[in-house]
C-alpha cells in the first residue's frame, strides 16, 4: 500500500514547510442531474436498498449567494449508504436534483466514470445479473489484468465501473500492475459480457475466465 510523503510547500510569508497529508478515505460521491426521480429509481435497484435521507428545498429560503456551487439546501436531495466501514468512515452517494441543467450538453473536463468494488467474480456476476434484469446492459466489459470490470452507464450516461480483483492479495496485484505486460496494456482483454457470464453459469473453471488469451464463443 501506498505511504503519505512529506511535501514542501512555500507558505505566503515566503517560508518553507515541510508537511504531511493524512490517510484519507473516499466518503461521497454526489451526482447532479436534471432527472432526479429517474436516476434515484436506477441507483436505488444498482444499491438493493432507498436513500436513507431525502428533501425538498424550502421555496421561501433565501437564494443562494451568486457564484456560490448549489448546496444541499438548494435542492431535491437524495442520500444513499454504499457501505459502512464503521463509523466516522461511511460511503455515502449522493443525487442532487437541479432542474436547470435539462438539456445541458456534456462535454469538456469532468467526472470519466466511478467505481464499485465487489468482493470477488461470483459477486461481479451476481451484480451484473441484478443490473440486466432491469434492462441496463453494460457497453463494456474487459479482464485489466489485475481485476475484471462491466460498465454500465446511469440515465444521464455517467459510466458506473463495477469490478473485482482478479488476485488473492493487493501485493500479488501491485505485482501484476508492476508488470512490463501491464505497463504494456492497461486496458486488457475485451470481452462479451453475455459470453462471459455464461461461461461462469456453465462452472467454467476461475483460471480460464480470467485468463488474457482471447477466447471465442462456443
């Protein structure tokens, strides 16, 4: 695993310090979007479980001060649990509903895609089992090398990652990501996500379905 390193900064009376950050954890995530009733109903199937909060802004709150990003308050507001690693280290999702942004064009810099990590394939597959019985069809899937991944995309198009190490260990993993074949292809082997999973349903063994030789369908 990864160590914090002191950093030098310049101070703005001149001097310099030496500093440290400290262990962080990714806590939330907040989407916002001008389809708040469609992308809760999508995450609340993805989750298996609703928003544990929810709220309606006041329309007789002061508006926001100009220039000012929206606030939870200015918003329909949606809050779902990801996971509790014990508190004060929660994973929350959050939606933010801002009707202005229907018809805004997505472009230019901004969020690629956010990751769900599962514990293991069976879980992955199980995953993706739950996603295609409401219609959602993953327009990727690929075997990285160090983990297998399908992608999904939201009702406003954000790409959901969900992925599961294809190694026992991080250390056989980092070994792997060391490696001149990662270093050489970071994307993987592309794969058919129905071939897949019913290579798996078959009782294909671990070791070939996560192998990098391509393989056609049978």
């Amino acid at each position: 695993m990864s160590t914090q390193t002191p950093q030098t900064s310049v101070a703005p009376d001149g001097a310099a310090r030496r500093t440290r950050p400290v262990k962080l954890q990714m806590a939330e995530l907040v989407i916002k979007t001008a389809n708040y009733d469609r992308m809760c109903a999508w995450y609340e199937h993805l989750l298996g479980h609703g928003p544990f909060f929810t709220r309606l802004p006041d329309p007789d709150q002061p508006p926001r001060p100009a220039g000012m990003p929206e606030r939870a308050v200015d918003v329909r507001l949606a809050f779902f649990e990801i996971h509790d690693n014990g508190h004060p280290h929660h994973q929350t999702l959050g939606i933010f509903g801002i009707d202005s942004l229907a018809g805004v064009q997505r472009s230019g810099s901004g969020l690629h895609h956010f990751q769900f990590g599962v514990d293991g394939l069976k879980e992955l597959i199980t995953q993706y089992d739950h996603m295609m019985a409401a219609g959602s069809v993953p327009h990727r899937v690929a075997n990285h090398g160090q983990a297998t991944s399908f992608y999904f995309t939201d009702p406003d198009g954000n790409i959901i990652e969900f992925s599961c190490s294809n190694f026992p260990t991080w250390e056989k993993e980092a070994a792997f990501m060391a490696s001149p074949a990662f270093a050489g292809n970071p994307s993987g082997l592309e794969l058919d996500h129905a071939d897949f999973a019913r290579r798996y349903h078959s009782g294909e063994p671990r070791e070939s379905l996560l192998s990098l030789e391509p393989k056609g369908s049978a």
